[in-house]
C-alpha cells in the first residue's frame, strides 16, 4: 500500500521503526490468515499489523480463550504504540505538508512548525 502522498507505506514504516530505534521484521501474510487489518485491507485500504513475536505456538492464542492481557509483553506494547504514533505522524505530516504546500512539521506535542 501508499501513503495519501504516495509514499510505500513499507517504506515509511521501515524509517520510524529506525528512528525509534525497534527491530522491524516483515512478515507477508498468506491469504486466509486471520489478523485484525485483513477486513481493512480487503477494502482496498493500506494496512499494517504491528505484532510481537507471536510466531510458533503463542500464535495459536491469538482470539482465543487464552489470549489474555496478562500475556501481553508490556516492552512490546510499548514499542508497537511508539512505532503505530510515528508513522501516524509521518503520514500527517505529509498531508499537513501538503495542503499548507510547504514543509514543516508536527511535533510530538502536535505543533506546527515552521517549514524550513
């Protein structure tokens, strides 16, 4: 998928992932595998899944019974949210950037900056 400005979603995710400093593997889905974006993506939307290491036999909890928040890894759920808000934020940036026709940012605290 793109970003609205036509960016590979890929790509910017990859460069917030760098930028916070969380290793970033990628992981192709094969059709019929049921994460939570597939409906989202089904619709012609880009998406993607931000996962912990759920691979092997922690992926079969997944929507079951036995997928409790006490086994949520609380260094992974930080990490996914610090990447989930970047790339928010990489994204809006680009459709700030874009409608105000000049750089700039938004910061952290969600301020304008002057473009440069």
């Amino acid at each position: 998928g793109e970003t609205p400005d036509g960016r590979p979603l890929r790509t910017v995710l990859e460069k917030v992932a760098r930028a916070e400093e969380v290793r970033l593997r990628v992981v192709p889905f094969l059709p019929g595998v049921g994460v939570d974006s597939m409906p989202i993506a089904a619709r012609g939307f880009p998406t993607v899944s931000l996962l912990g290491e759920v691979l092997g036999s922690a992926s079969r909890r997944i929507h079951s019974e036995g997928d409790t928040v006490d086994r949520l890894c609380p260094e992974g759920l930080e990490a996914a949210v610090r990447v989930a808000s970047g790339l928010a934020r990489a994204v809006l940036d680009d459709q700030v950037a874009s409608s105000t026709g000049g750089g700039g940012a938004v910061t952290r605290t969600g301020r304008r900056t002057s473009g440069v």
